[in-house]
C-alpha cells in the first residue's frame, strides 16, 4: 500500500505546484502589443515588386 500513498502525495504535490503556476501567470502584468512588428521584412507576393 506504500505505492498508493506516493501517487496520491504526487498527485496532490502535481497540484499545489499547478496552482502556483497559475498564480504566479496571473500576478505578472501581461502587456499585449506593446512591441508592433514592422512588416517591412516580409517578402511582397507574386506582382508586386518595387523599383
């Protein structure tokens, strides 16, 4: 029976450290679109080739 306590400690051990993560993401400010991308690398397509 030692085997089923270790699963359930590391199931509950997977869980608390879950929790923290999810914590954790949420504390930190996540800015979106701050950096803008220029689309100036980006190759033009068929037709379109400036002189």
């Amino acid at each position: 029976m030692e085997s089923t306590s270790a699963y359930i400690i590391s199931i509950i051990t997977a869980l608390i450290f879950l929790l923290l993560s999810a914590i954790i993401a949420n504390a930190i400010k996540f800015e979106g679109g701050t950096i803008q991308k220029t689309h100036r690398h980006v190759k033009p397509g068929f037709g379109y080739w400036p002189s």
